[in-house]
C-alpha cells in the first residue's frame, strides 16, 4: 500500500534537476524503470562496503523518504521495510574488507552498486546513480543500460534516498552483529567509522579480519 505525502516520483523529480533540456541527454527517450544506487560505507576502517539498487512505482511517496544519513537511526530502521515492501524491485550487496583492500573503495563502491542492480530481479530502463563516479552496468544480455550520475543525489532523487536508506541499515545491521564477534571497538556505535574509540580501541586490541587494512596503512597503523 502506497504511502501518501507531498514529495516527488523518481521521474519527475529527474526533470526537475535536467530542466527543460534534460530529455535530450538521452536522445529523447522518457524512462519510467528507473533503479536509484547509493553505497554506505566508504569511510569506515573497518566492515565491507554496502550498497542499495531501488526501483520505486510512480505513485510512491513518503514524507521520511530522504538522504539516509539526515535520518535517525530509528527512522532508517522504520523506513526500510516501507521501502522493501512497496518498491517495484530492491536490491542490496556488498563488497568485503579485503576486496576493499585489493580493489580501493571506489571500485569497491561501484561493484556493489552493481551487485545491488543485478539482484533487482529487474532490468532498470535506466540508472540514477548517487555522486559523480560510476562504471557502465550490463545487464543480463549483455547490453549496457544506461545510466546517470547525481551529485548529491540521495537527497534529491526518491529512489537514490530509497536505496541509502537500505545500505546504510543494511551495514548497520552487519557492524551491529561484528560488534559482538569483535567486542571492545564500539561498532554497534561507530560503525566502525575513525572515531576517537576506535582508534583507541585499534591501539590496545590491534586489528580484526574486518579490518581494511589498506585504510589503516595510510593511518601508520600496522
């Protein structure tokens, strides 16, 4: 069941940043599949890189429906079965600490995003990717689907908010529960992001298998 607010569809909240030319870009063709992509998690020293594909009917709305991260955790966490239960097609995935490690996060990023799409079940007419920095996405026959990036799209875009939402909960999810396997850094609060428990915790613990080691390096944290 569709929840009522006043906010925009995907689309026309895509006319609304191309403006009138905007059609054009895609040699006038109109999209109406359209998967929104975010990632969260490209910060943290520790945990995998997650990401959310999200395709969203029309008709949707939803007054919380925003930049994940101007959320409450508690809010996300209300949010992500709305999403899950009304979306046309979601999807979530993520990339490892060590791949993370032998690929650099920006690779690690976008692979996720590209896993989330492929686990949509559904081919995206076309793909709102959140900021300046994505890699052409094929799907199932090979060809390549078209896509966008938005700077700051998770705050602009409803599916790009639909889809941050879903990776941010979905890692929080994941820290939460490496928390417990690796007590003592404060995950289940930090999640796992350069805080001052952290590091502190690093110093007096040493590192975890979670841990990206590549990240640490640059800190002189061996």
């Amino acid at each position: 069941m569709t929840v009522p607010s006043n906010g925009k569809s995907t689309s026309e909240a895509l006319r609304e940043i191309l403006g009138p030319e905007g059609e054009s870009l895609f040699g006038g063709v109109l999209y109406s599949i359209i998967a929104g992509c975010d990632e969260a998690g490209r910060g943290p020293l520790a945990g995998p890189v997650f990401a959310g594909a999200v395709i969203l009917p029309e008709d949707f709305r939803h007054p919380w429906l925003a930049d994940s991260k101007q959320l409450t955790r508690s809010r996300r966490e209300q949010m992500r079965p709305i999403i899950e239960q009304n979306a046309i097609a979601w999807g979530v995935a993520s990339v490892s600490a060590e791949e993370i490690d032998e690929i650099n996060i920006l690779n690690a990023s976008i692979k996720a995003m590209h896993l989330a799409i492929a686990r949509l079940g559904v081919v995206p007419e076309l793909i709102l990717a959140d900021g300046n920095r994505f890699k052409p996405c094929f799907g199932p026959d090979g060809k390549e689907i078209p896509y966008m990036t938005v700077v700051k799209g998770d705050a602009k875009i409803p599916a790009i908010s639909a889809a941050s939402i879903l990776a941010k909960t979905y890692r929080d999810e994941y820290m939460t529960a490496m928390a417990e396997k690796y007590p003592g850094y404060g995950w289940e609060r930090n999640m796992a992001y350069p805080t001052k428990e952290h590091y502190e915790a690093i110093a007096t613990l040493g590192i975890t298998p979670e841990h990206r080691r590549s990240f640490l390096k640059k800190l002189n944290i061996k």
